[in-house]
C-alpha cells in the first residue's frame, strides 16, 4: 500500500465524512469461526460486490484492481476463469492488459493473478512476467534499490510460479529485505523510513514465502511489531487510525506465519481481535470501505484483499509447479526436395517451436515436432515456408514460394522413408510412431500425384584413387512391404550419368582429381540424398575450370517504414476533446514477419503519454503482426485528458518497434 496516496486524499476524505458520515452505515456481521467459509455472508456479500463491478470488457476495475481481485476470487475458491461478463473473462481482461505491467510491482501483481487463474506466468497475454520481474534484478534485490514493498512482493510472485526457495533471486532478496529491518521490528516502504503496518505486513509475508522460519528472530521481532501497532477495536493503526486495507494484510501476514488473527494472542485490551476490526468495514453493497463511511482510493483492491484475508489465506494465494526443464532437443537431418532440384539439406536441431500461420495466427508446440523442424531448417537455410491453419490442424502450403493449396503442387513429408500417419505438427520426434525411433531424416517433398516414392543413395566408398571403382547403390522406400528395395532404371549423377541394374547397383570410375555431389534419380520418385564423393585429391581437373559471378541483393531481416514524419492533431483542442483519428500505414519492409509495438514520450506534462490512442486503445496495448511485405494501417487519436491544465503548443512523439514476430 503507497501511504503518500492516501495523504493526498486525505481533504476530500474529511470533507466526505463531515457531510454525509451516516451514508454507508456498516453491513451487521455475524461472523463465528476463522477462517470464514467462502459461503458465509461477509464472503459472498464481497463476491456479489466485486461481479456487480465486472465490465463487459472483463474487468474489475482497471488492469491492478483486476489483479486482485483475481486472487480474490480463487481465494474464495471460485475459479476466475469462469467469472465473464459478455463472454469475456477477468483472465481474458488481464491477458490483454498484459502490456500496462511496467515496474517489478506491476509484474508481480500480473504473476501473482495468473497464477492464481492457473495461467503461466511466463507466457501470459504474449509476456513472459517471470523474466520481466527477474530482469529488475540487480544481484541484491528486485526493483527499485531503494524500496523494499517490490522485494516482498517479488518473492511472493516468484514462489507463485514455482520458483524454489533455494533460488539466489529469492534469498538474496529475502536477505537484502531482513538487513533493513527497523529497530523497532518493523520495515517502512523504503530503505531508512519508518516502519508501518502494512510495509511490515509484506515483508511478513515476503519472507515467509521464502522459507524464513516463523520462529526466526525476524518474523518474532516484526509480529511483535505488528501487535504495538494494534488498537482498542483489534485493527492495526495506519497514519492514525484502523483501516480495511492494513488489517487485510496484517490478518494474512499472521496467516503466512501459522498465526491464528482470531486467537487469544491477537486480542486487543478490550478483547477485540483483527477480525472483528476487518468486518466491520464492509458497507451494505457487500463492499469493503477503505474506513466506515468512506471507500477510499480503490474499494475493489480493498474488498478483494479483505476476501483473501477472511478466507484464510496470505499471498501467494496459490503456486504453481515450475514448468519442466526446456527438452535438450532432437538433431535430425532435413532435407527439402522440390520438382527441379533441392531446396534445402542439412541437420538441425529442434526443442520447441512458435509457427506463424499465413493469416498471423501464432502456434506454439512445447516439443520437437517435424514441422518444427521445416522451421528451424527455413531460419538455417534462410528460405521462406507457408503453413495454412485449416481447423483439423496445420499443413504446408509453400515452400520456397512453391505450392498451391487448391490446384497443386504440394508438399508431402516422411520420417526415415515412411509415410507418416499425422500432420508434421503433430509429428514429435523420436516419439511418434511409426516409424520406430530413432529418428534421423525429415523429407519434405514436392509432389502432384501423391504416389511418389523416395529415393536413397549409399555409396560402398566416399573417398577413392583416381580410376578407382566406388559402388553405388540405390534403393527405394515400397510402403507395401514396409522396407527399402532395390530399384533398376535409376540415374545416378556423378561425373558423369549412370544408369543402375536391377539390383540397384552402378559401379562409378572417376579418372581425375574431384570433389563431387552424387544423387540419383527416377522419374516418378523422390530425388535422393546427396553424398559427397572426394577422388584422388579433391577439387576438378586443372583443364576443365569455369568461373561465375554469383550476386544478391540481401534486405534486413526487420525493417518497417511509416509514411508519416508528423501528426498534427490541430488546434483548439481542450480537455475532454479529441484530435483525430488520423491514418497511419506501417509497412513491413524487412525479410521476417514482424510484431510491431509502440512506446509514446513527451514533454507536455504527459499529454500524449496519457491520451494517445492506437486503433481505439491506449498505445500501450497496441500490438500488430504484419506479415513479409505487408502493411498495417493504424488509426491515431489524441484524446486530451479531462484533467490537462497544459496549454499552448504540446509535442511529442510515436516510436514503433518492430521485433520478429
């Protein structure tokens, strides 16, 4: 909780108290036994306010109070994946608020709701919140180096996710948060300031998510703390008085340490516990006022956090297990036939892989699949792919701009020779059957009859003395019998063309010093592998040499251009007034698909950093996958912020960033 809010709501929240302090009266309670069960009144009273707040967007508030009440509703064991208002979830809400998370609190809190949703967290609404929170890791602490509420919840978002107490982002942040520990037991918000309830209560509860033994002299020393700070009514004292907000965190940082807030150890003098200080706050619509009579900043953080402390529960509501181990990956060799020759061979490895549709659909397999390959085999060999989604599941379309769905050709692929019994994506290597692994080659192939049969080149030597025979032998795959066998007929291009038997065998003689490629073909059959053949001392003969200028005109793999270099919004613009839209082409200028983002600056007071609108929302959400020679057209309006008082001529400006995508 940020105190320095709060005292600047303080006049308006006087003056609301003078004039009407009989508005709200409090909800009569009738609690009897902690924790509450989630169907006792004070609970779903809280729940009915929050679905009451729900917007047709799914949201609760904006994307932090989303947040929690989030963990609210999981905390009163409801799943909020479930909680929709026009078929949209908070989940799906938060999902696509995903990219207003900007500091380590924010993407705590993001991590701390997702995983209370059962979502990972590191890859949630397109952001991986796990490595956003580690990145503001400097070696010590998270965060600000100066604040301490961002360690606190920073390890509680981290044990959410599965990350053990062992781990050095944990401990050390746990460290740095007990080496600043007050005299008096407590912590403040930030290194050096005094302490207070609801900083102490994070804390608490920061390092009982690490493992700090509820014994240790810093949890004893700080609830210790927290009970000097306890008043007449049972609450906690927060800048003078007793509030729902302080007593929902103290109730779950007892809580996080085995503590029970409605025991005889947390009774105050007049015999009132935490308890029933914390209900007394909840209003007649079911909602938790920040103080009887006055809601105060957030009364939907508010409520959620009173639900989350009467259900029992101390944050990280709930955890998730680490996702495995990323796989080591499968090596195979993939090799790309087309029509009129190879397009591409070669090994790769595969873990896992993000496939692009040709409609920008984005889908992602966790494990080595053979289109996993084709597509790490298109980045090595720098050749383009199309894959079409077509509800049954992914197929290929192009490859190296050859292929069309309707008409022909089209593209085939097989697993060690055999035909396999599934779409490449849903071909795991070394897994799949059949073929039985281990699996060693992928074979894509170009084909407009679909009775084509493979072809395999060996070669009894790979390395001969001038004049020296080499015998090659080659095979094709029969899918009857289920084996390789040998075919006659078969060109095998060396040297020169030969021609093999009806065993499948040719014998080859090279009379000169040569390096050379040998395959072999049929018509009616894939063409074969290629085997490099090295006579005498390498190379070609020394009378038969020839030269070729080879060019290419190479283009960055992300470029993007917009075809504007100013906007101009106009005069006479006051607040609540709105410039614009005015169009805006990006075009993808580059090689890959790109996603492009936007990030707005200004020195107008924040002018356009608060009102600058991207096809209908906030910049900060805006986000485009445009494909290889595509453009996207953005729409921009400035809407000027009801509570503007700049005046005079305002500028800025719009940077969009491109990343593969």
């Amino acid at each position: 909780m940020i105190h320095q809010i709060r005292k600047l709501d303080l006049v308006p929240v006087l003056l609301l108290l003078i004039l009407v302090p009989l508005a709200l009266p409090p909800a009569v309670t009738a609690w009897t036994t902690y924790p509450l069960s989630p169907a006792d009144a004070e609970i779903t009273n809280a729940l009915s306010y929050l679905a009451a707040e729900q917007e047709a967007d799914g949201g609760i508030g904006d994307a932090a109070q989303s947040t929690w009440a989030t963990m609210a509703i999981a905390a009163a064991g409801q799943d909020p994946n479930t909680w929709k208002s026009g078929g949209t979830s908070i989940v799906d809400y938060l999902a696509a608020h995903a990219g207003s998370a900007s500091s380590a609190t924010d993407y705590a809190r993001m991590i701390l709701a997702a995983t209370s949703a059962d979502k990972d967290p590191r890859n949630f609404g397109g952001r991986d919140f796990v490595a956003l929170l580690e990145g503001t890791y400097d070696g010590t602490q998270i965060g600000s180096a100066t604040a301490l509420n961002d360690d606190a919840w920073g390890i509680m978002a981290l044990i959410s996710a599965g990350k053990p107490t062992s781990d050095a982002m944990i401990t050390n942040s746990a460290a740095f948060i007990k080496a600043n520990q007050n005299t008096d037991g407590g912590w403040g918000w930030a290194v050096g300031q005094s302490s207070d309830a609801d900083s102490t209560a994070a804390s608490i509860m920061g390092l009982s998510a690490a493992g700090e033994s509820q014994s240790s002299t810093a949890i004893q020393n700080a609830l210790a703390y927290l009970k000097t700070q306890q008043t007449a009514s049972g609450g906690f004292d927060s800048w003078g008085s007793t509030n729902a907000d302080t007593d929902a965190w103290c109730v779950s940082a007892i809580v996080a340490t085995g503590g029970n807030p409605s025991g005889t150890a947390w009774e105050s003098a007049t015999g009132n516990t935490p308890i029933d200080d914390l209900v007394s706050f909840q209003a007649a619509n079911g909602s938790f006022e920040w103080q009887s009579g006055n809601p105060g900043f957030s009364p939907v953080k508010t409520t959620a956090c009173a639900i989350i402390a009467l259900a029992g529960k101390a944050y990280p509501v709930k955890i998730i297990s680490a996702p495995p181990p990323p796989p080591t990956g499968v090596t195979i060799t993939v090799r790309i036939e087309g029509k009129t020759g190879t397009v591409w061979s070669g090994q790769v490895t595969v873990t896992d892989s993000t496939i692009v549709d040709d409609q920008g659909g984005s889908h992602y397999f966790a494990i080595p699949t053979a289109l996993g390959a084709l597509d790490k085999a298109s980045k090595t060999g720098a050749f383009p792919y199309t894959v079409g989604d077509f509800g049954w599941g992914l197929a290929i379309t192009k490859i190296n701009g050859i292929g069309d769905w309707a008409n022909g050709p089209w593209w085939l692929y097989r697993v060690n020779g055999v035909s396999a019994q599934v779409g490449a994506g849903g071909f795991e290597l070394n897994v799949t059957t059949p073929p039985s692994p281990p699996h060693t080659e992928v074979l894509f192939y170009e084909t407009t009859a679909f009775s084509e049969l493979p072809l395999k080149l060996a070669l009894s030597k790979t390395a001969v003395s001038i004049n020296e025979a080499v015998t090659a032998t080659v095979t094709y795959y029969d899918d009857i019998a289920g084996q390789w066998l040998p075919i006659g007929g078969a060109s095998v291009h060396a040297d020169k063309d030969y021609t093999t038997g009806a065993d499948g065998t040719v014998s080859i003689t090279v009379g000169h010093d040569a390096t050379i490629e040998v395959y072999a073909e049929k018509t009616g059959y894939v063409r074969s592998n290629k085997i490099t053949l090295t006579v005498g001392t390498g190379g070609g003969p020394t009378d038969q040499t020839g030269t070729i200028t080879l060019k290419a005109t190479i283009i960055p793999a992300i470029a993007i251009s917009v075809d504007k270099s100013e906007i101009d919004f106009g005069g006479n613009l006051g607040p609540r007034d709105t410039g614009g839209p005015i169009p805006v082409t990006i075009t993808n200028e580059g090689a890959w698909n790109v996603r492009v983002t936007a990030q707005v600056t200004d020195a107008a007071s924040n002018l356009f950093v608060n009102g600058l609108y991207l096809d209908g929302a906030l910049w900060r959400s805006f986000g485009q996958t445009i494909l290889r020679n595509g453009n996207h057209g953005a729409q921009v309006t400035l809407h000027v912020p009801e509570s503007y008082a700049g005046v005079g001529a305002k500028s800025g400006s719009i940077i969009f960033w491109a990343e593969e995508g």
